[in-house]
C-alpha cells in the first residue's frame, strides 16, 4: 500500500476513533492498535496531525497515538522496535516547521519532540538543537513562540536524566547555550517593558509568553546545567537578577490588567529558580543569602509589601525564608573546628540578618497577622462548618495556601531562635488574660491567633509555661463561655489542650477536662461542635491515659460520637468521627460492650453508602477491627455484616481491594481470634487466600496469621477443606521466598502438627520430604533449622508410623539403609540442637528422641550418648526449684486452664488465646514431664538390655553429664 492509501485509511479510522458511536469507535481503536507495530504508520500519523486542514479532534489523536508510540517502539530494543529509516524521517519531519496553530496540539508537539530527544538528542539528533535555536530568532511570532515552547520541553525533559553521562552532557550543553538563553530571556523581558510603557496589552501579553518560556529554560539551564554554578560568573549575575527583577515585576501587578495572571505566573517562576538553585546549590547561594532575606523578609514582614503582593509569592517568599533558616548547610558543627568554611560564612551571614528587632518583628507579624482567620475563612466556617474543618485538619485544597506554610515558618523560626521569641509570645498571651470581650472580633481573632501559635510551639515551650496552671486559671473559664462568638474561642482552647496533653497535663485533671468536652458536645450548634470531637482523641490517645478516669464519661461522649457521626456529611470528617471512635473503643476495650449497639446497626448503611469512598471504607475497617476486639466472643453478631465486608475487602479480583486489604486482612484476622466457633460463611471466605498467596506481598505475614487463626479455631474442617491448595500455594512459595519468608511457611505446618499430628501429617504430606532433607543435609540457616527440626519432633514424638514411613521413603530416595539413614537425622538432630533457642522447641527435641526408646536398633545405641545429652541439656533448660517442697520439677508443665486476673489497662484474652491454652494442656510438651519421662525411658531400656548391656550403654556417656543426669533423677 502506498502512502497516500496508508494515509486515507489511517484517517478514516481516527475519525471513527473520535466518534460518540461505540460501534464506530471500539473497532476503529482496534484496528489503530493493530497499526502501530506496522512499519510507516508513525510517518502517516506525522503527516495527519501537520495538516492543518484537517479536524482537530483527529489531529490530536494522531499526535497521542504518536507519543505513545515513542514510549513503547522507539528505543532500538524495544518488541517491535521502528527502524532507524524510519525514525531518521520522523526526526526530520518534526522539526521541519514550527507553524501549529493550535496550541493544545502545539503543546503535545512539543512534549512528543522532548521524548525523542530524550532518548536520541544528541548522539543521533545533533541538529535539533541548533534547529530550534535558529527557529528561536526568528521574526514570526507564532513560529518564534512555537519553536521556543519545543525549546522549553527538550531542556527541561534532558535536565532530567539522572545517569553522570547524561549529566555530563547536559552540562556541556548548557555551558554551550547559557549566553543564548540569558539574552533571549532579557530579549524579551525588554520588550515586554517598553509594550507595557506603551499601553500595548495585545503584544506586551506576547512578550509575556515568551518571557515566561524562555525563564523556564533559563531555570533548568541555571539549576541543572553546572556542577558548580559559583565559578561561572554569567550564571551568577543571572540568579542575582532574579531577584531584581522579583522586585520590579511586582511592582507592575496591576489588579485591572489583562497581563495580571501571566505577570504572577512569571513572578512565582522567578522564585521558583532561586528556590531550586538553593536546594540544589547550598554553598553557591551562600552570596544571595544575605539578598534573599532582605527582599523576602521586606516584602512578608513590613509595609513594603503593601497592596503589592499576592498569596503565593508570599507562600514562596515565606519557603525561601525556611529553607535558609532550615539548611543543614548552613548550620555549623557543634564542634566549630569541624565545621566547613562555607557553613560558617553562611551562619555569620544569618546570624547577622536575624537580629532581635528582625526576629521580634517576624514573630510579631506571623502572629499578629498571617495567624489571623480572614473574613473568608469565618465566613465558611458558617457556611460550610465540615468544609471548613476537613480544611483546617488537611483537606487538598488546605495544603495549597497560605495558612500551612505560615505555621510551619512560624515553627522553624521558633526552633531555631527560640530564646528571641519565647519572651515575644509569652508577652503576647499575657496581653491577652481574662476572658475576651465578645463585642470585639478584633480581640477574639488575636487571641485565637496566640492560642494558635502557642499550641503549635508546645514542645518548644515545654519549660516557660505551667500549663496545668494555665489551664485551671484560664483556659477552663474561657470555655465555659457559652456566647456564639466565644465559639471561636472555645474551639482554639480545645484544639490547644490537645497539642499540650502529651507535652505537660497532669493525669489528675484529665477527669475535669472530660467533663468540659462533655458538656462542650452537647452544644446544638454543629458549627461549635464540630471542632471539638476531633480533640477528644487526644486524650484518648495519649500514653498517660488512664481507664478507670475515663469510664464515667464513656457513654455520654460515646452517644454524642455517634450522633455526630450520623449528622455529618462529608466523607472526610466522617472518617474523623471514626477515628476518634476507633480510639475510644481501643482505649476500653470490652468495656465498651454496652454502648456498641446504635454503631452496629448504622456502620452496614454507612458502609453501602460509602461504595464511592475507598478511604472512608478503610476507616470503618479499622473501627470494625477494634470493635471486634472489644466485642470479643460477642463479635459473632456481626458476621452477616462483618464476613460479606471481608469478602470483598480481600478478594485481589475486585478493584477496591487495593485500598481496602491491608485492613481487610486485619480485620480477617481479629474477627477468626474472636470467634467462638466455625461456621461455613467463615470458612468459605478462605477461598480469597489463594490468590494472596500467589501476590507474595508485604502482607504475607499477617496471610500466615490468617491461616494458623483458621487452623486454631477448626483444624479438621479447615485442613479437610483446604489442605491440599494450601500446600500447593506453600510449595510454591518456597521455591523464591527469603529464609524469614521460609520460616514463616514452616511455622503454619508446624501449627497444624500441634494442633492435629495425624490430621497434619497427613494434610502436608507434600512437604514433609524437603524438611527431611533439610535435616539431613545441614541446612545452614539456624533458624530455618531449628523449624525443621520443630517440625521433625511433632512427626516423631506424635505420629510414630507416619514418621517411620517418611523415613522408608526418604532411605530410598537417598539409597541408603534405614537405619543409616536414622543414624545420620539423629547426628545432625544433636550437632545442631545449638540451632533452637526456644525452651519449648528443646524440650519437644528430647521427648522426640527419647521417643525411640526402649529401642535394640544399634543405629539408636550407638547415638544413645548424643541422645542423653541433649536430654541433659533440656532438663537444665526447664527444671527449676519448687519452693513449696524445695524439689525440682518441670517448669513447662500445665495442669489446669486458669482465666487471667487482669487490670484495667490489660486487654483480655481472645477466643484463640483461651484456645491455645486449652491446646497446650495437650501438648506433650506440656503435659508431660521430661523429668519423669527420661525416667521412664531409661528404665525400659534397662529392662528391654539387661543391667550389664544398659551399664555398657550408660558407659558411652560422658561421666560429668551421667553426674548431671543422676542429679535431676533423684527422688524417681
């Protein structure tokens, strides 16, 4: 096919691809998918989207799916790489005109052309950047702008490329073309000045655009162009106009002109540059120091920048004040003579800038007036109290503007020069004792400010303010204000004792404070209220809190919690409410059984609600959790509800699982550690763990838990259920999984051989030969080792037939006798006995072996010593003293189940920790003595040898351990 009939058809199908009509649209994608491996379609879709003739929905298209392409075709390795002809046509056809009338187009152009010369410039694209210099100069407007847009993406596309060689050349080009830049860059602003001069609006907005391109290529030339920017004295003078120009650009801000959001766009870029070059180049910006704070701090902090500066060059103004303040390379070392020249240059620089007076005025005027809340701030507050909180506390929008950025200088200043300050706030608030006249909002709004900054500086204020003092005298009579203008205050006050609680409170006073939250939370007005839940977590939350204080209160404030909880609409501060909910009910645990009832019934509406809000899903997750712990056993109540909700939280084949499983997983796992019993729905959910295991993700671990809770709470139906996928998934896994990861897998088998020997063996049969072989073949892995043999002891000491027949088939794996092969387990079994720290394991390692005796196998006589060693060293390990008879016994031995006396800040025991106690009166390990046991042995393997050949025996041992032995034997 030809081109031209390449281009037509190609053309039909993008027009059919930009169609409403999915019957058009769905085979025309198809076939363009076809298309793009196909050899000329990237030189047909270059022709369509520069012919200017044609549609411009199809245009764009044809430029997406040639940017797409560049990803996907165009490096040499690539599947389906274009070739070099090819590509060699299509560089050249890019660059051959810079004429596109649209600028949206021309924007995708531009990028599209920064990709390649991404990967090609200037290896096999030497021309380009000559090319687009020269088209630069040129004296058509649309071309002019065209190419210097293109100029812009390439430069800031190549500053990008972090490998040294790539930085290397662009280092080279940007030494080649910094002159050129920084003349176009004042090429343009000059004309821009005398446009505006002339009262031209048309042009001097032209001029604009182009001023603003060209800095943007300036800013990645004079950031990323040079390694060390101090040595080039054409880079220097640059960055220091940047701030000139700072000065005089504002200063032309005209709120009625057109040019007005292009000149603060341009404004904000020049900051932009001296923000980077001051992250990027500390010690080069040591020289603009002392410059950067005289215009920043003029501007933000005294009547210079009256009526003449706007919000986000004073955001920007305050950063570059904070990162001066804040550079680590500029802080010299505690030890001076450690300290580089330059960290000293730039220390004396700020310590002669930041005098008493400056640091009193800052402080000041950070307080005094950006701490202010505006009209506009009050006014939504009014309007919109959830808004107004879910900004206040963190919404999208919040982090954008003026407000964070002013705290967070506020507390950098503070920190760094807080013996200045200190005295200034301190001043502040004791301007403001007593209660504020309502009449004045004047006086209101300052003292929230102060409150604000006090609650922010806490930490730092920790040794000039008796707070519990301060809060008696002060702060609990001005929230028992109760005039709807005191709201303001009464908010800050709560919000303030929140910041202070884990800093300075006395546990004594927390009763008090209860009781004002309380009575704070039956205000009517959700305009008060809402702000004042958010602060009930403090004291919930913090280290010191205590139960017993907090009961009376528990369900007054939780009612009210659950009130707000219903009357607020907003997504965000719902999952507020439930935090602040989840943290009560942790704090009390199953104390909080009587209240739960209305939050039971509304959590599933709230949940169907939800379906849109992943986030808020995860909250109730998290409170499902802690009430399921506080519900205990009771939790059962909650699975028509709890099970579906896990279902779909953890199922990997539903999109909101990558949200929702983390928690999904967790609440899996508490909802199985309180069950009293299986039922069908709960187990049917295990179907989800299949594909959880083939994820191998960092939530592995708590997937481990998921399967030992099932195996605890019903081992036959689960392990008759689903053994046989379970332990394909493990084998599996154990092909590419660290040792941890190992261990872990391991672990589970073990969990089902305590729990049922027979069942368990049986169930993991497949894995049971390559922990055989582990054994036998050293694995050097101590803690997998001592698995192995965990493992191994369960199979032995419970399941004797099982293990002999595992061991009939793994001698005729490894050609070898049996006994032999018995002989070579038991030898690894004590050389590596070292392996296993845990008691338990020790101690179940020697019943295991001493399960072969009375034994006349010579293989076992001759390992009888080993065997009675590693017995001796157990008996040590849990043999202790018992002061009521002055005997030895058995440590580890369990009779009876007792329920634990607890305190009030102890959590009860789960349903699986009552299991495993019961588990564990079976347990060999802990239903047997070892003591009795090795009696026990011994004695029949006197009897099954006689006394001459057991004496012979006994005279393989080591006298000093026979010494030992005969010691813990006394009495028997």
């Amino acid at each position: 096919m030809d081109m031209e009939s390449a281009s037509s058809v190609v053309l039909q199908a993008l027009t059919q691809a930009t169609s409403q009509d999915t019957a058009l649209l769905k085979p025309a994608e198809e076939q363009l998918r076809q298309w793009e491996t196909q050899p000329g379609f990237y030189s047909v879709l270059l022709n369509i989207f520069n012919n200017h003739m044609l549609d411009v929905n199809v245009r764009w298209l044809a430029v997406l799916y040639f940017k797409n392409g560049i990803d996907r075709y165009w490096r040499r390795v690539a599947p389906n790489a274009l070739s070099e002809d090819e590509k060699t046509s299509l560089r050249a056809g890019l660059i051959t005109n810079f004429n596109e009338p649209v600028n949206q187009i021309a924007t995708q152009i531009a990028v599209l052309i920064a990709k390649v010369a991404r990967l090609d410039c200037p290896r096999q694209w030497p021309e380009l950047i000559p090319i687009l210099l020269e088209s630069v100069k040129g004296q058509d407007g649309l071309q002019q702008h065209r190419a210097l847009l293109t100029f812009y993406h390439v430069t800031k596309t190549l500053a990008s490329k972090r490998l040294a060689q790539d930085k290397r050349l662009f280092q080279d080009l940007a030494s080649g073309i910094y002159s050129f830049a920084c003349s176009l860059w004042s090429h343009h602003t000059d004309c821009f000045l005398q446009q505006v001069l002339a009262v031209d609006q048309a042009h001097a907005l032209s001029s604009l655009e182009r001023t603003l391109l060209s800095l943007k290529v300036l800013r990645k030339l004079t950031v990323h162009g040079f390694q060390e920017p101090q040595q080039n004295m054409e880079v220097m003078v640059s960055v220091e106009n940047q701030e000139k120009v700072i000065l005089e650009r504002s200063r032309q801000v005209d709120p009625d002109s057109p040019c007005r959001e292009k000149l603060e766009k341009t404004i904000i870029l020049y900051t932009k540059v001296l923000l980077d070059f001051l992250e990027v180049h500390p010690c080069a910006f040591i020289p603009l120091i002392q410059r950067s704070l005289e215009f920043a701090v003029s501007y933000v902090f005294t009547a210079a920048g009256d009526g003449l500066i706007f919000e986000r060059f004073t955001v920007q103004c305050m950063n570059l004040i904070k990162t001066i303040v804040k550079n680590e390379a500029y802080k010299p070392c505690k030890n001076i003579e450690d300290s580089k020249p330059e960290s000293l240059e730039a220390h004396k620089i700020k310590t002669a800038f930041f005098t008493h007076p400056t640091l009193t005025e800052i402080g000041r005027r950070l307080v005094s007036h950006y701490f202010l809340l505006t009209k506009e701030e009050l006014a939504m507050w009014e309007e919109d109290p959830e808004g107004f909180a879910v900004e206040e506390t963190g919404g999208d929008s919040w982090k954008y503007s003026l407000r964070p950025c002013t705290e967070v200088l506020f507390l950098d200043i503070f920190h760094n020069y807080s013996q200045t300050l200190t005295p200034v706030l301190l001043e502040m608030v004791l301007n403001l004792q007593g209660p504020s006249n309502v009449e004045d909002p004047v006086q209101l709004l300052m003292k929230d400010a102060v409150y604000n900054a006090v609650g922010l500086a806490a930490y730092e204020l920790f040794d000039n303010i008796d707070f519990d003092q301060w809060f008696n005298n002060q702060l609990l009579g001005e929230l028992q204000v109760s005039h709807h203008r005191y709201k303001l205050i009464r908010r800050r006050v709560i919000w303030l004792i929140g910041q202070w609680i884990s800093v300075k409170f006395k546990s004594e006073l927390r009763p008090l404070l209860y009781e004002v939250i309380l009575n704070l939370m039956q205000d009517p007005d959700l305009v008060t209220c809402q702000f004042l839940f958010l602060n009930v977590s403090s004291p919930v939350d913090d280290f010191e809190f205590r139960t017993e204080q907090f009961l009376p209160y528990l369900e007054s404030i939780f009612s009210l919690l659950f009130q707000l909880l219903q009357q607020v609409t907003e997504c965000d501060t719902k999952m507020q409410v439930l935090h602040v909910i989840s943290c009560v009910i942790e704090r009390v645990n199953i104390q909080i059984r009587p209240y739960v009832g209305c939050l039971v019934q509304y959590l599933p509406l709230l949940w169907k609600q939800s379906e849109e809000h992943n986030m808020l899903r995860c909250a109730i997750l998290t409170t499902l959790v802690h009430l399921v712990q506080g519900l205990g056993a009771e939790s059962k109540n909650l699975y028509l509800f709890l099970l579906p909700v896990i279902q779909l939280s953890t199922d990997v084949s539903q999109p909101p699982h990558v949200y929702l499983l983390e928690d999904g997983l967790e609440l899996w796992l508490v909802t199985l550690e309180n069950s009293p019993a299986i039922t069908p729905e709960l187990l049917r959910i295990f179907q989800n763990m299949s594909a959880l295991l083939e994820m191998s993700s960092e939530n592995l671990r708590t997937c481990f838990q998921i399967v030992n809770a099932y195996i605890y709470l019903s081992a036959t139906d689960f392990l008759q259920n689903y053994a046989e996928g379970l332990c394909r998934s493990f084998c599996n896994l154990l092909k590419d999984i660290t040792n941890e990861g190992q261990v872990q897998v391991l672990k589970v088998v073990e969990v089902a051989l305590k729990v049922s020997p027979v069942l368990g063996a049986h169930m993991f049969q497949p894995l049971l030969p390559s922990v055989f072989r582990g054994i036998v073949d050293g694995e050097r892995y101590p803690v997998v080792m001592s698995t192995y043999l965990g493992i191994m002891g369960r199979v032995l000491l419970q399941n004797a037939s099982f293990f002999s027949s595992l061991l009939t088939q793994m001698a005729s794996e490894y050609n070898q006798e049996i006994g032999q092969l018995l002989g070579g387990v038991i030898e690894m079994w004590v050389d590596r006995m070292d392996n296993i720290t845990q008691p338990e394991r020790r101690k179940l390692s020697s019943l295991a072996l001493l399960s072969l005796l009375p034994s006349d196998n010579s293989v076992v006589q001759e390992k009888f010593c080993g065997i009675i060693n590693i017995c001796v060293e157990a008996l040590h390990d849990v043999m202790t003293e018992d002061s009521d008879t002055g005997t030895l016994k058995d440590c580890m031995l369990m009779s009876h189940f007792e329920e634990p006396k607890l305190t009030d800040d102890e959590e009860p025991p789960t349903e699986q920790d009552k299991r495993k106690k019961l588990l564990a009166l079976e347990d060999p390990v802990h239903s047997v003595s070892l003591q009795q046991y090795v009696y026990e042995k011994l004695k029949a393997q006197q009897a099954l040898m006689g006394d001459q050949g057991f004496g012979a025996l006994m005279e393989t041992v080591d006298t000093e351990i026979v010494r030992q032995l005969q010691e813990f034997l006394q009495g028997l």
